[in-house]
C-alpha cells in the first residue's frame, strides 16, 4: 500500500519527481507487558502557508517487533525549489480505537525531505520523546512512472523443518535491491501452518513498487518459519531471481532452490524449492482515465435536522440562515465546497438531497430518510444552487428532532449503488451532521455491507460535538469492522469543519475568507475520492475500455 498526499494550497509548481519513502526501526522502546510493541509509523508534511502539520501517509501495524522493517511505502512529490517538512511519529498499536492518543507513543522524528533525499545511502536519526537509543532509517528513492501491476502465487515444496519438534509453518518476504546492494522490503506473504508443501494466497503488486519498473532488478526471497514474536522466526533460506525471469518461469516450470549457507559451514544446504504457479501482469488506470471514458460520478447529499442544532431563528445555530448570502452556515459551507467540484463530473448536475432526524409538525411523524425538496417521488435539485434552496426551504416546514441516525441514508444510496457494479457509475454520499451517532452499530453493518459497492462516503462534523465516533468509522487506523466482518476497503472518509473555520468574527474579513475555506475544506474532503474510486474499479477488474464498451 502506497499513499501520494494531496497537494497543499499554493503548491502551484510541478514537482520535481515523485519519492518513495521506506521506512525501519531500531531498538524500540517495549510498551507492552506479555509481548513486543507492535509499531507503527505515522507520516505528516507540513503545509507551508498555514504551518500546521497533515497526515500524509502510515505504515502497516508489524506485530510483536522492536526492529520493524515497513513494507508499506509513502509515496510524497519533491519540489525542489521547497523546504518541505516532514514529521514521523511511531506508535504501539494494541486496540481497536481509531484515536492515536489511546496508543503508546514511541518516539517521532522532524526533518526536511531534502534532508531525506540528499542522503547517499539511508537517512537514520534517533527517535525523539524515546527514552531508548529508538532510532528511525528512512530510505528514499525516486519512483519510475510505470502503472503496471503484477498478480502472483507461490508454492514450496519440501520446505525444510527447523527441528524434529518444530513445525514448519514458512512466509516469504520479497525484497528489492536498492543502489547500495542493500535491500528493502516490498511484500510479505502470510504463513501457512505446518505445512512444508505451502501454497501461498494470490497478491498484487505494482511494478514500481516491487522493482520500481527494472524488470532486471534483483528481487531477494526469504522464506521465514513463522513465530508470533517478530524477532525469533527462523531464517529456512533464499533465492534470487528478478521479474523478467519471473515473468517466464511458469511456462519454463522453473523451481527455484531455496538455498541456505548458514546450516553447514562448509557449504550450502538445499532447504527446499519455491515455484511461481500464477503469474498475470495489467496496466494499472487512472481516476481521469475512467472518467474520460464514460464513468459517472452521483453526489448525494444528506442533511442533519436534529434538534441539537438549535433552533434556526437563533444566531447561534447551526442551521441559521444568515441574510447576507455572502455569509455561509456550517452547512451550506459544506454542502458548497465539495458540491461545487463533484458537479463538474455530473453530467445532468442533479443532486438527490435527504435529511434526517426532522419531525414533520402536521403529522407528528419522525423521518431519518425524506427528500429535502419536500416531494414525494423526486428527490433531486437542480444545481447546487438548487440544493442550497431546497435545504432553506426545508428548514421553515419542518421541526428539529433526532436522533441522529445515519443506517437509513446509508443503506438509501447503497441500494442504487448495488444496481450498477460495472464500473459506469460511482456514488458519494456527503452526510453532514452535528452529532454523535444514535445508530453506531446499525451504521457500522451498513457501512461494512456497502464497502465492496462503488460508493464512498464522506461525514462532514459541524459545531464542536465529541467527533470520536466518527474517527472510528473513517477507519484509517484500523480497518471498520461489523459482527467480525470487516470493510473489504476504506470507504469513508472524516473531516471536521471547526479545523477550516476562521477566527476572526470581524464581518469583512469572515466574507473575504469564505473562499479559502471551501477551497482548503475541498481539498481535504475530496482528497480519498480518486483512491478509493480506484481500489473499486481494482476490486471488480474494471478498465476504461470495458467503461467505454458499456457506455456505448
């Protein structure tokens, strides 16, 4: 896994390159009292003009490892003509909660990138805030343009066992050569338990991440015996290859001898063989690309009428229509920024808007799922600014109640995304919302449901509620999980509007700064959109060309 940050405002010139950033760890500090720490790292560049730090990237979670080597990289544009800042902060990842404040913190380390890539071999410094000699190696590399993706399995036979009483249960762990004929971890493959004939699950990998596109890169292969303590799994043996014979090794039915020099002195020992039995390679598309050919992007908004807003008539709430247009409530901010830029990628530019938690006052009837518009049968707007009319409209006919419950617009939109799995159409749902979630379990099932669906949803946290639920359900510490199943991929996305908001309450200066939040709070709502429109169209296999064939 790789992640590219979006770029920060003023960032008008083109980057130098692209840098992939590697990461290990020595010497941790122990923060757990029955096994090791379990580290991960967290990455953050600084946005030069308003000097706050923003998360661009983590590693995976290593278990039970003081000396963790990440294979997930962080992928950052090098302007070279920037000081750009960088923070790395590792933490011990022991439960489920998606606050960082909740897990150890072992250390954390600031510098320039330039710092990084000016390095001839490894940028290593010592972790500060680590009352260890914790240390941090950061490798970086520049990156080739290559979209490729590779698909293999692998399978060992006769793997050798460590000892009479020692079950084999092997791993593999891919390597990749690095300029200075060291080598830095690309993937690692699960372990198979007490089998010394393992078959390895299929994987994907780019090929720029595997061999950053030299297909004659040499790629090192450890096979591991697995042990739950990172530190004491045994070293079986390795081989070297590189893709180009990869890439025709399953034609040729070429076994690769897993070779290992540190059994016997005097010379190597045979401990076993590995073969590729699957090998496909496809071209890895762009956001753009399946945009161009036809795919369809629907933005629906949904709105939150609860009563914890306060009353409309009041300045003070949430839901207050100012009489200068120029001035935004919390919501229209919300529903302007990203409306603004979905509508260019909406063909008719007609938006479905719901709200929930209002209480209708002629009927005495609560709803979590009624059409902004006040229709019946129709719950489109015409344009933002329609939208916008809509929710005004609404406000003056309906009466703030809750709770504040998010399955039924949920489960709304995941119902007409179910109908289109092709690829041609892709959904956003923008909830936005005051409140902490009266319907947490119900919201995660449904969440969990729609990830292998084309939606993403984005929770936009007005006011200034306790968001920690929703950090939960952003899931970028830890996967969203339901009734022990888990989200098949990351499809919400969290932002709380108090962090764009300015402080000055001098009008002038409130109306002039409208424009610079909805440009940075759209950046920041937007910027997992592209990923997560991708790892949907990797899910299902889809290309531009099978887009374009079903548009037509």
């Amino acid at each position: 896994m790789s992640v590219l940050y979006p770029r920060m405002p003023s960032m008008d010139s083109n980057p130098s390159s692209q840098i992939e950033l590697s990461i290990e760890c020595n010497n941790l500090r122990n923060a757990d009292w029955l096994s090791k720490s379990d580290p991960m790292v967290i990455v953050y560049i600084k946005n030069h003009t308003s000097k706050e730090y923003f998360q661009v990237g983590k590693t995976e979670t290593v278990q039970n490892s003081l000396n963790p080597k990440f294979h997930d990289k962080i992928l950052l544009d090098y302007y070279f003509e920037m000081q750009q800042f960088l923070k790395f902060e590792v933490y011990d990842i022991d439960s489920k909660s998606q606050k960082l404040s909740d897990h150890d913190f072992l250390g954390s380390l600031e510098c320039t990138l330039g710092e990084i890539v000016s390095t001839i071999n490894a940028y290593t410094k010592k972790l500060n805030h680590s009352n260890t000699d914790s240390q941090i190696t950061i490798f970086a590399e520049e990156i080739s343009a290559c979209k490729d993706e590779v698909t293999m399995q692998f399978q060992g036979q006769n793997i050798a066992k460590m000892g009479w009483f020692c079950p084999c249960s092997p791993m593999l762990i891919i390597s990749r050569s690095r300029e200075d004929q060291n080598y830095i971890c690309v993937h690692k493959t699960e372990h198979v338990r007490r089998n010394t004939n393992p078959l390895w699950k299929p994987f994907s990998i780019t090929v720029q991440k595997l061999c950053n596109a030299d297909f004659l890169r040499t790629l090192k292969f450890d096979c591991y015996n697995w042990n739950s303590d990172e530190s004491r799994k045994n070293f079986i043996g390795s081989f070297m290859t590189n893709l180009e014979e990869l890439s025709h090794s399953v034609q040729d039915n070429k076994n690769f001898e897993i070779i290992n020099s540190q059994r016997k002195k005097s010379s190597a020992v045979n401990a076993g063989t590995v073969s590729l039995i699957l090998y496909s390679m496809r071209k890895i598309h762009t956001f753009l690309e399946f945009i161009k050919a036809g795919t369809q992007i629907h933005c629906t908004f949904a709105i939150d009428f609860t009563s914890s807003n306060g009353d409309p008539q009041n300045v003070n709430s949430l839901h207050h229509i100012q009489t200068d247009k120029n001035l935004l409530n919390q919501y229209e901010l919300a529903i302007t920024s990203v409306g603004d830029i979905i509508q260019d990628y909406d063909s008719d530019k007609l938006f479905p808007v719901l709200g929930f938690g209002a209480r209708f006052p002629l009927t005495g009837m609560v709803s979590h799922e009624f059409f902004v518009n006040m229709k019946t049968d129709n719950p489109y707007c015409e344009g933002i600014p329609g939208v916008l009319d809509a929710y005004r409209n609404c406000l003056r006919q309906i009466q703030l109640y809750g709770p504040t419950n998010f399955a039924p617009v949920i489960k709304h939109v995941t119902k007409f995304a179910s109908s289109y799995r092709d690829g041609s159409n892709y959904f956003i749902l923008l909830i936005i919302t005051d409140g902490i979630i009266s319907d947490m379990p119900m919201t995660k099932e449904a969440l969990v449901n729609a990830s292998n669906l084309p939606i993403s949803v984005i929770i936009v946290g007005v006011g200034d509620a306790d968001f920690t639920a929703m950090e939960e359900l952003d899931g970028d510490i830890i996967p969203l999980s339901s009734s022990n199943q888990t989200a098949s991929r990351d499809i919400v996305q969290f932002v709380p509007l108090r962090d764009f908001q300015a402080s000055s309450l001098n009008l002038s200066d409130r109306i002039s700064s409208i424009a610079s939040q909805k440009y940075r709070l759209a950046k920041e709502i937007l910027a997992e959109i592209p990923l997560q429109f991708i790892s949907y169209m990797n899910s299902i296999h889809a290309t531009p060309e099978l887009v374009a064939n079903i548009k037509r």
